[in-house]
C-alpha cells in the first residue's frame, strides 16, 4: 500500500567497462563455450577460456598478414592476426565503422594491436571457429608486440596457476566444459611464445 | 459487490483525526471506480483514502502499514533519530541544527534536527500551519512521518504533528564519521581542504575535494548570506553536512552544515595511483580542444565554440588532452591526461596542434587521429590522482621492453629449450 512497492531498485555502482583479457591464440582458438551474464538483452556476452577466465574482450598484439575486403551492400573486412602460438581471425564491418577504416588502411604485413570482441561460430561442416570483431585497430612497432608477449604470457601463467588452487565459479565451468583440456599444456605454449623473442 | 465494509473502514481511519467523511460518498466513489473504471478493488480504496486524506490536509493514513491493518494510524513511538526509519510515525526530541532557504513555497521550514544519535533532514509542509522553529532550541516533534525522499530519509511535520519547545542544554557534539564510512543523508567529517576546483555553476560559491586518513569526497557549497570560502589547505570540523549520492558517487552540500576551523593537521590518504596498462580505448574529446576564456569557467566548448553556460566565445583557448581506458588486463581505468603529459606522449606540441588544427582540411579530427595512433595499443605507465574512479595523470612513460620480465617470465613457464 505504501509507495515504496514502485521504488526503483538502487542503480548499480558506476559503470565499470568490461576489462581486455590477454590471451595467446592458441588458448583462443580452443574455445568452445560462451554465455550471457544476466536475462538483459544488453548483458554482456562472455567467452569461457579453457584456462577458466570469462572474456568479454581481448587485447591482441600481432602482425597482420592478410586482409580480404568482403560484401558488396554490407562491406566488412577480416583479417589474419599471428602471434608466436597461432592465429587470431579478426573482422569489421559497418557497425565498427571507424575499426573498419582504420584496418582498410593497414598495409600488411604490419605489426598490430587489436582490442575487440570474441565470439564463437560453428561453420556448416561442424568446426568451430572464434572470431574476434575489432573495435579499434592500430600499427604499432615491434617493441610493444615484445611487451604484448611478456604480458599474455603473464597473464596465460597467472590462470594455470589459479586453476589448480582454490577453483572460481568459472574455473569449475571450464573444467566442466573442456574436460579434456588440461591448462598445463598453456604453460608449455607460454613459454614457446616467450623463447622465440630474442633476447 | 458491497463496499460498505470498505467504505467503513476508510471511514474509521479518518474519524481518528477528528473527520466525519460521508460513508455513502466514499462507498459511491469506490464503486464507481471498480465498476465503471475497473480498478482492483485494493486500488480503489488507496485512492479514494489518499484522495480524502488530501481534502483534509491529513498525511495518508497507514502508509507503510499492509492494507486492511489499519486502525493503527497514530500510534507513534518515541524514537532515537539514528532508529526511524522510512515510512513510520515517530515522535522524537533533537535540536535545530541548520535551517535551510525552503525550496517550494508548499515548504514552510526545512533543515536539519538532530539528537545525540544522529540527525535528519526535516521538512515542515506550509498547510500543517506549524510553529516556527529556531536554530539552536530543541523541540518535542510528536507524530511525525519519516519517508524516504531521492534514498535519503526525511522527517516530515504535517498538520496532525504537535511541536512542542522544550528547554534542554545539552550540548550536542557529533562524531565525525571517515569519509569512507559517509551514507546518503546527514554525516559529520573531519576533513582537510585538498583542492578547489574551479566554479561550473554562477550560484556555486566554492567547490573541490576533501580528503581525510580514509579517502577524499567531492564537496560544493552554493551562495548563500553568510556563507564562507574553505581556505585550501585547512582543516575544519564539518558538522551536519549533507551527503548526496549521484551516480553510485557521493558527495558533500556543505550549506546545511556548521563548520569549524581547527589547528590540526590531517594526513591525507591515497588518491595517488600509478597504473601500468594498454591504453584501449581514446575517447572523443580527445586531442585538441578548446576551452572557455570567462575567468573560473575553462569548460570545453563544443565545436560551434558554445559554452553551455557562457554561450558562443569566439575568443576560445585551445587546450590538448586526452581521455581514454589503460587496461591491466584484470581492470580497466578510466584515465585523464592532461596537457603537459600529452604533449610529451605524443611529441605533438599545443602550436603543433593547434597549427594542424586551423590548416588541415580534417581541422581538430586530424589532431586526434594523429594522438590516436600514437598512444592506442600502447604498454604505458600513467600516474596522477585518482578521483571518482578516474586518474588524473601528471605523468606518464612509455613502457620499455625489460630482459630482465622476459627471463623472470621464461624460469616462471618452466621447462627448458627441449
């Protein structure tokens, strides 16, 4: 009877952006689990990486070997980003317009760093492939891709050591998910990743 | 249907304060309502109740209670202020601590009462026809209703309160509370004066930031007779002051409050961050911008050189800044670098910019497309203060490549070359 019955719920906190997980593309391209947090259209979706982290979003560094405009109405392009473990497949379109003209004009090959989305396609034979749409895309010069493999390596440690201690409501999903991952295997990757800069 | 019963028992909530509402006229209002209007029948007697009680200027008899448990109305509690809690009747004793200019003329008085457990803000309806309170005397206020007004409990006195004065001498010396630990409504600070921020409104008196052993608050105080600039780097006790929450982000309104300067010396915590990231995101608003030349303004204008209070100034200063996200890969920061900073981030200088700015066919665009390919995806240190989740950076330094991560990362893996 009182007015409070229509109350607002309390707004949440202030806006927190989701934060830019680093991984090699070796971890990436074995995902195969994503889901929503909350019933909201608008909540976010997350990727579940087999090491046990949710991700909404990625910082990638690497070299842009291939770029191939597609569309004729709706122009998009995908590209080939490889790090030392693998391949990144990235993609623009008329929703990222701005990411779009920036990777338009990146000659390849041309060290990159992306920040963008990733998301998960099965293909009509039945593979599996993690995308990522790119939200913004910039040249930049060897040195930061050195330090983008020292920090994905950190942060690749960082989780196979979280896994094996005390597990998080995501590490058990992954573990539930990818039952025949073992995140050990991301150590060894981690440490091809780092040999192969020089020293 | 019959509606006597309802009829009957709205009746009998009013007959309390001394009203004889006609039976028949409330029993054809809420037929008419569920009838003709097809109102649920619970509906239909909330406002036909709070429709009388409008006409005789008595506050919504139950309010808060569950319907059909009425018969209670009136009965008040005597209560501390710390304990009332929205939506009840309380009767409480406290002291006039501030009186503030009534925002509506349907507010006869409002301020703050307070007893030695806390304070509330009150507010005195013009229609109660009530005493006149004084600041400084303490009085009996039975029969009040505390709500909840913007998440914020309020006292409100209307016409079926009774406001006794009574003679008590108590001093009342509140505790201050860490900033840390400040809710929305009445809160006492001790606190030093860390910065002063330029006015952004012309009825702004002073505004900045205050900071104590725990944390630092945004504070404003608006023009009013007899209210005082705080001296940047002093100390005051801040009794009573307002805390306001906009944004999940609190805030102090310092008009209500009784402030007092004092000799001590507080060690200011924190606020100073430095955060290593990958900058993801440039925001716009970035690069070249130009700014507001009335003295205490300094506002960005928009690109048409309006000010959103100033209005059109031809006269702009051009200022360089970028906003953006440094990103640690576990949290995302929201950064501000200021000119200085930016300059020496991107080897563009303001005359460069500003040179690139007025010649270039993309004009100010081009000065942020340049900042932006410059610093996005880039490993940098920022550090600065920290304020509502934002950094102000003073500094900044490109991240170099260390051999010294690189072996500590390769032992870290494991394993030797195979």
């Amino acid at each position: 009877m009182s007015t409070n019955a229509k109350d607002m719920p309390r707004r949440e906190g202030a806006f927190e952006r989701e934060p830019a997980r680093r991984v090699f593309a070796a971890e990436l391209r074995e995902c195969r689990y994503q889901f929503k947090d909350g019933e909201d259209e608008k909540s976010p979706t997350f990727v579940l990486l087999p090491s046990g982290e949710r991700s909404n979003r990625i910082f990638i560094v690497g070299t842009l070997t291939e770029k191939t405009r597609q569309g004729e109405q709706n122009i998009f392009y995908r590209g080939r980003v490889v790090d030392p473990t693998g391949t990144f497949f990235i993609m623009a379109g008329s929703y990222q317009p701005e990411a779009m003209q920036q990777l338009a004009k990146i000659e390849t090959p041309a060290f990159v760093a992306v920040i963008g989305k990733p998301s998960l396609y099965q293909k009509p034979d039945g593979a599996w492939l993690v995308s990522v749409r790119v939200e913004s895309i910039t040249v930049v010069d060897k040195e930061t891709r050195d330090l983008w493999v020292l920090d994905a390596a950190k942060h690749t440690l960082d989780r196979v050591d979280a896994y094996t201690k005390e597990p998080t409501p995501d590490i058990l999903k992954a573990k539930e998910q990818y039952p025949t991952i073992d995140p050990s295997l991301f150590r060894k990757i981690a440490w091809d990743a780092l040999a192969q800069i020089k020293m | 249907m019959d509606y006597s019963e309802a009829a009957n028992r709205i009746s009998r909530k009013f007959a309390q304060s001394g009203q004889t509402p006609d039976v028949k006229k409330i029993e054809g209002k809420l037929k008419r309502l569920v009838d003709e209007f097809g109102v649920q029948p619970s509906e239909a007697e909330r406002s036909v109740t709070s429709e009388l009680a409008k006409e005789f200027n008595l506050p919504v008899p139950g309010a808060g209670s569950a319907p059909g448990g009425g018969g209670k109305g009136g009965g008040t509690e005597e209560k501390k202020i710390a304990e009332s809690v929205p939506g009840e009747w309380v009767t409480l004793e406290g002291k006039i601590v501030a009186l503030s200019a009534p925002a509506s003329p349907s507010i006869a008085q409002s301020g703050i009462i307070a007893d030695d457990s806390g304070a509330i803000r009150f507010v005195v309806w013009a229609k109660s026809n009530a005493p006149a309170m004084a600041e400084g005397s303490w009085y009996r206020i039975e029969s009040a209703v505390v709500d909840e007004f913007k998440g914020v409990a309020n006292l409100k006195v209307h016409s079926g309160t009774t406001i006794k004065e009574i003679t008590e001498d108590r001093s009342l010396i509140p505790t201050p509370a860490p900033i840390r630990d400040l809710h929305p409504g009445i809160g006492s600070v001790r606190a030093k004066v860390i910065q002063e921020w330029d006015a952004s409104h012309e009825r702004m008196l002073q505004s900045g930031l205050l900071g104590d052993e725990t944390g630092t608050i945004k504070f404003v105080m608006w023009k009013e007779p007899g209210k005082e600039r705080l001296v940047p780097g002093a100390v005051y006790n801040l009794f009573y002051t307002q805390v306001d929450e906009f944004n999940g982000r609190l805030s102090l309104n310092l008009n209500t409050a009784t402030i007092l300067q004092e000799e001590g010396e507080i060690a200011v915590s924190g606020g100073e961050a430095t955060i290593t990231g990958a900058m993801v995101h440039i925001a716009p608003g970035s690069g070249i911008i130009k700014r507001c030349p009335v003295e205490g303004c300094n506002r960005a204008l928009s690109r048409q050189n309006y000010c959103p209070v100033h209005e059109i100034q031809p006269k702009f200063i051009y200022d360089l800044r970028i906003k953006g996200w440094l990103d640690d890969g576990e949290k995302t920061h929201n950064v501000l670098v200021q000119r200085e900073v930016v300059e020496s981030l991107t080897g563009i200088t303001l005359a460069q910019a500003q040179e690139i700015a007025e010649n270039n066919p993309l004009g100010m665009d081009e000065v942020f497309l340049q900042m932006r390919d410059k610093v996005l995806g880039r490993y940098i240190t920022c550090s600065g203060r920290e304020i509502d989740n934002r950094l102000l950076v003073n500094k900044c330094e490109i991240v170099k490549f260390s051999s010294a991560d690189h072996t500590a990362l390769l032992n870290r893996a494991g394993g030797v070359p195979s």
